[in-house]
C-alpha cells in the first residue's frame, strides 16, 4: 500500500529531524566541554580548591560572566606568563566561539520542504516571520560548529593536562607553545572552515619551520 502524501511528508519530516538531533546535540556537548575546560582553568589560575572554583566560575549564569571572571584573574600577575597567554588567547577564541553557539541555541527550527525526496531541516531566527530573518544554520553547518568546538575543546584539555603532569618545565612549555600554535590555527568564526589571512601566512612558517 503505497503512502499518503501526508505521510510522505511526515516520515520525510521526521528523517530530516533524525539527521540534525545528532549534530544539533552533539554541537551542544562540545559547547559544555569548552565550558568545563574553561573552569579548570579558573581553578588553575585562581588557586581555589576544585569544589569552590567550580562553584564559582558556575554561578554566574550566563556564559559572558564566567568569561569576564576569567578574564579579570587573568588581569592579576600569576608567575605563569606563558599558561596566561595561551588561557587569553583560549578565552577569546570561546568568545568569538559563543555568539554561534547562541544562534544555535535560539533559533528556531522550520522544515523545508520544498523537495518531494529528502526534506531539510533549517534553524531560523526567532520572531513573527522566522523565514525573513537572516541566513539559515544548517546541517553542513552544525557539522563544522561541532568540529571547531571539538578541536577547541580538545586543545584546551591537552594544555591544561601538562599542567598536571610531572614534565619537566622546559619539556611542558615547549608542549604548551605546540598547543597554543594550534589554538591560534583555528579558525576565528566557529561557523567556518575558512583561515583568515593572518593565519595562513602563520600555517606556511610553521609547515617550513618543520621542513
């Protein structure tokens, strides 16, 4: 018996929403952890005992406070000049980071269904007419936030591990250095594959510094 076409488009509907649910949430997670890596920081500049830094940092409730907690301890002298700026430079990457991660969060979802064979779902912003208001998030999309935030996330946790590890000094910051090169390597819209100028010129020296 073959389908409706309402039924057409509800399964359609709902295998365009079973595609987005994994990169939508999983976009979400590697937010949580850039989040989580940035506490562990507060909790490494700050000197706080773990418990009372994570409640600190998190008690502010919204992303931009923690940031300018974060922010102001990096303001104080610590003794760690290259853990701070390599923790600056982390920080504002999350910043540049944050504003997508807003859109993503608050915008609404509208199917497209303008082709009869696959439909699509895409993330609108918010407000009476959702489909006049700018550029739609789209899976493609979701799939390149979720690896920026990832390699984020992943360079943040390999740099604040060296800081618990028993390195020798001069061995842990040449690692961090690795680290903060790769961190500054990101691109600056967590929206997009694309390097700027600045950091492909800084990908050439580093490819012939290793030739």
């Amino acid at each position: 018996m073959s389908e409706s076409s309402s039924e057409k488009h509800e399964r359609l509907t709902n295998e365009a929403l079973e595609r987005l649910y994994p990169l939508y949430g999983q976009a979400m997670l590697n937010w949580s952890n850039i989040e989580d890596c940035l506490c562990e920081w507060f909790h490494y500049i700050s000197g706080m005992k773990p418990p009372q830094a994570r409640a600190v940092f998190f008690s502010a409730r919204g992303f931009a406070a923690r940031a300018d907690m974060l922010s102001a301890l990096l303001d104080v002298p610590n003794g760690k000049p290259w853990v701070s700026e390599f923790v600056r430079d982390s920080l504002n990457k999350s910043i540049a980071y944050s504003q997508v991660r807003n859109r993503v969060a608050h915008r609404v979802p509208v199917i497209n269904a303008s082709s009869d064979q696959s439909h699509i779902v895409e993330l609108h912003e918010g407000g009476t007419y959702p489909f006049l208001s700018g550029t739609p998030i789209l899976g493609a999309h979701l799939a390149i936030i979720c690896d920026n935030y990832a390699n984020l996330g992943r360079i943040n946790r390999k740099a604040w591990l060296l800081t618990r590890g028993k390195i020798a000094p001069k061995e842990r910051k040449a690692r961090l250095q690795e680290c903060h090169g790769k961190l500054l390597l990101l691109p600056n819209q967590a929206d997009s594959s694309e390097l700027s100028r600045k950091q492909r010129g800084r990908e050439l020296q580093r490819k012939s510094s290793r030739k």
